[in-house]
C-alpha cells in the first residue's frame, strides 16, 4: 500500500512534469494505492487547470475505477 498526495497524482498525469518518470515508476509497483478525498479533490482541480477536462475525466475514471483508494480521515 501506499499513501499518495496530489503532488504524485499531479507529477504521474503529466508528462511535462519533471517528476513525471519517477513518480509514475513509484506508482507502477507499488501495490494499492490510497489517499483522502481531499486530495482526490485538489488533485482533479489542479489537472484540469493543468492539462483540461479529458485528462481531470481520465483521473475520475481511475478513482471511480478503484485504482485509488479513497480513505476517511
């Protein structure tokens, strides 16, 4: 398991982010994914104001889908 914040989600989404590779490759192994709706919630602003509607819908799909769990605080 492993407890993600927005600058991660924000670095793997992307590719123009300097981070990009690292974080992704982190993501890639490193079993379930969790975090807290806050997050979920600043990372969605921050991609569409980043990278537009498609890729903020990409990042719903994901959460909707359970690749990011979603824990209460």
């Amino acid at each position: 398991m492993l407890v993600v914040d927005t600058s991660v989600l924000l670095a793997a989404a992307d590719n123009a982010d300097p981070d990009h590779a690292s974080c992704t490759r982190a993501l890639e192994g490193a079993g379930p994914l969790v975090t807290t709706a806050l997050v979920i919630a600043e990372s969605a602003y921050l991609i569409r104001w980043q990278l537009g509607a498609a890729a903020e819908a990409a990042f719903f799909r994901a959460v909707a889908a359970g690749e990011i769990g979603v824990e209460p605080i």
